[in-house]
C-alpha cells in the first residue's frame, strides 16, 4: 500500500513551478478497466462539461494520493513546454536512460530519472519554457546518435519523447504523462526520482536545485540539426468513403457531436454509454481522425452496441 501525505500550499505550488504548463490535465481512473487498464480521463465539471482547471488543490490530493492526474506538456498559444520526459518501458529501458542520462550530463544538461511500473522516466527541465520542435529535435537527434531505440519510424519498441508534438492547433491538448510523485492506480505504489528522499517535499528540493537547460544552450545544441527523416510529422489525408448506393457507409461523425480533438482522435459521448446514464464527461468515444470508419469506447462498449444505441444496427450481409 503507498504512503499517504499531508502537502503543504507552498509544496503544492513547488510542483506547478515545476511541472504544470498549462492548466488542462486528466484524472486517472480508479477501477481498472476489463482489460486491465486504468485510463485518464479529461478533467471536466460536470455541469457544464467544460475542462476544469488545474489548481494548487488538485496538485495537493495529486501529492498526498487522493488522485492522480496526468499533464500535458505543450502549451499551444507559446508552443513552448516547461520539460521533457523520456519514457522508456522496452526490454534495456533502464540502460538506455542511463545511457542518455551520462551523455546529457557531458553537455551539461542536467536529467532526473524517475521510477516507473516498465522502466523509468528521465526528465530535462527548461529554465524558461521553452519551443517543443527544438527539445524535439535535441532529444531525437542524440538518442539516435547514441544508438537508443525510438519508437514510431519503423519501432514498435523504443523511447517515447514528451511533447509528443512540435506544435499544437488551437483546442488540441495533445498526449499526456502521468504527473510524478503520485499514485500509479495500477499498482497503488508510487514511484520516486532516484536522488532523493522518498516524501513529496525532498523530491521537489532535489529537482529545484537541478540546472535548468537555458534556451540559448538548447539552440547551440541543434545548431545545424533537423528532425530525423523518419520521425517527422506527416500530413494527414481525410479519410472519403467510396459512394456504395447498395451498402451506404456509416459514418459515426453524422451521429455524435465531437467535445474535443488531440494529435489522432475526436472524443464523444459514447452513444451506449450515454443510454445507460454513462460517460457524463461525454469522452468516452475516441473515433479517428484520419479513418473516422475506426472508433473505440474506452468503457468497454463493443461497435455492435454503439450501433444500435444510435438505431443504426450493422447489416447483415447475405451469404452467396
């Protein structure tokens, strides 16, 4: 069982220093899912279904473990995140943040590596905050260079870099990470930085004596470099359904009013839950952007019943 704590205000606004770049997060579940997992779901009131702002109260039950919440790193009017965090859960996860840890440290960079349930985080902290695309470009060009894998051009397996994004449109939150030192509902243990004592506090004065990565030194870094070829964004094409008169496609677009977007999903109320009294933060439902024909219910609820709940039950198609 993990400990419980009593923060202080002052401890609570450590962590926002530190760590919160813009005010949306996402709570984590407290049942796990059937199939084991226990997601986040955007923070909303309930009445009026806006995003709730994150505040030094949440960022308290966060730290003694009433909640745990999950951050998003870029703020899009600045296009600019106060850290980054390399999350790496492979077979030689460690290894590798260690390894990037080390090489880091010979640019002067300094990087705290935090436990987690596969591997570990290691987090770079700016002095100020500081352009996605450039922390982007530094972190992928060196873990290349030393050999480490990253995911996506090709791997399944590697790192994952927050920001995921170079940029933000407006309204889009893109990809979070669970905020450090509280619970893991998985596991109901948390999971510390490695260099200093195991109680909120001690944590928060170790990362605030770290240095801090100055944009000046980040641009002489990259000075020269690029995004990686296989790494770069690529344009979205909307997916245009082939006209069938015989089998009309089903859009599930036509049937829900999307309440907001990231870098891959709309999110909806999920019509099976919505008829059950469910999904009252109406995000239940990630539908795709580039294949909207792919939609998922994150409660559990199969296409067949999404279907009928909108009285467009999925044909049968006879047999020749």
């Amino acid at each position: 069982m993990y400990a419980k704590f009593c923060v202080s205000r002052g401890t609570a606004s450590s962590f926002i220093r530190l760590f919160v770049n813009r005010r949306a997060y996402a709570i984590q579940g407290e049942r796990p899912l059937p199939n084991g997992s226990v997601p986040y779901y955007p923070a909303r009131d309930w009445k009026t279904k806006e995003p709730k702002p994150l505040d030094d109260g949440v960022v308290r039950m966060h730290l003694n473990g009433d909640v745990t919440i999950s951050l998003y790193a870029i703020n899009p009017v600045t296009q600019r995140s106060k850290w980054v965090a390399i999350d790496a859960d492979f077979d030689g996860a460690l290894e590798s943040l260690f390894q990037l840890q080390w090489e880091l440290k010979q640019d002067g960079v300094a990087a705290a590596l935090e436990q987690s349930r596969r591997g570990g985080h290691l987090w770079i902290f700016g002095a100020e905050p500081l352009l996605a695309s450039e922390c982007r470009i530094y972190v992928y060009n060196l873990a290349l260079r030393l050999g480490v894998p990253v995911k996506g051009g090709g791997l399944k397996e590697g790192i994952e870099v927050f920001p995921r994004q170079d940029k933000l449109d407006h309204g889009e939150y893109g990809n979070a990470i669970r905020a450090p030192l509280g619970v893991h509902r998985k596991t109901n243990r948390r999971y510390w930085f490695y260099e200093a004592e195991p109680t909120p506090e001690a944590q928060l004065e170790y990362l605030d004596r770290m240095t801090k990565l100055t944009e000046l030194e980040l641009r002489t870094f990259i000075e020269g470099m690029r995004m990686p070829e296989a790494y770069r964004p690529v344009a979205s094409v909307p997916y245009t359904p082939p006209a069938s008169p015989r089998y009309p496609q089903f859009r599930i677009l036509d049937y829900v009013r999307t309440t907001r977007k990231d870098s891959r999903n709309w999110w909806a109320r999920c019509p099976s839950c919505a008829a059950v009294g469910h999904d009252r933060s109406g995000d239940n439902l990630a539908i795709q952007i580039k294949d909207p024909r792919f939609y998922k219910c994150w409660a559990g609820c199969t296409k067949e019943e999404i279907r009928a709940a909108l009285g467009q039950r999925i044909p049968r198609r006879a047999v020749v």
